[in-house]
C-alpha cells in the first residue's frame, strides 16, 4: 500500500481544484478521473474513468491534460500517474 498524505492537507484541496479545470473535457468524451491520493513524494494518483479508462489516448490525456493542469496549480507535484 502507499504512503499517502492525509486528505486533510491542503494540497488536497488545491489538487482538486486543478482537477476541475479539467474534468469538463473530459466529460464531452464520456471520461471522468477521480483522485485517488498524494503520495509523500509528491506524485499524484488519478483513476481515470469512463471512457477514458479504455482510450487507447489516455496516456496523452493523462500527460498533457491532466498532469499538465495539476503541476501548473501545484508546482510541488513532481508527475501525476494513472492507478
């Protein structure tokens, strides 16, 4: 099992946020990701679902889309990883 951050620490809640910017993008295609936990060393865990878990795009959407959106909010985040 990770070593996650408690889901009391504000980064948390900026994660979050970032995630929003990106959701409705997701959502036109079918897609959706949920926040699954900040690991310790700063990398985030996402599922991707929806139609987004069985894209053969994902990786890309993942890289340029998501992960792109949390590290401009939160630029401690060193990547973001689909689990």
């Amino acid at each position: 099992m990770k070593d996650y951050l408690p889901k009391t620490d504000p980064l948390y809640d900026r994660v979050i946020s970032a995630l929003e910017t990106v959701r409705p993008y997701l959502q036109v295609d079918g897609g959706d990701c949920q926040l699954v936990g900040i690991t310790k060393d700063m990398v985030v865990d996402v599922k991707l679902l929806g139609a987004c878990g069985s894209c053969p795009m994902s990786t890309l959407t993942l890289r340029a889309g998501v992960e792109q959106a949390i590290k401009k909010a939160n630029p401690e985040i060193a990547r973001v990883e689909s689990v």
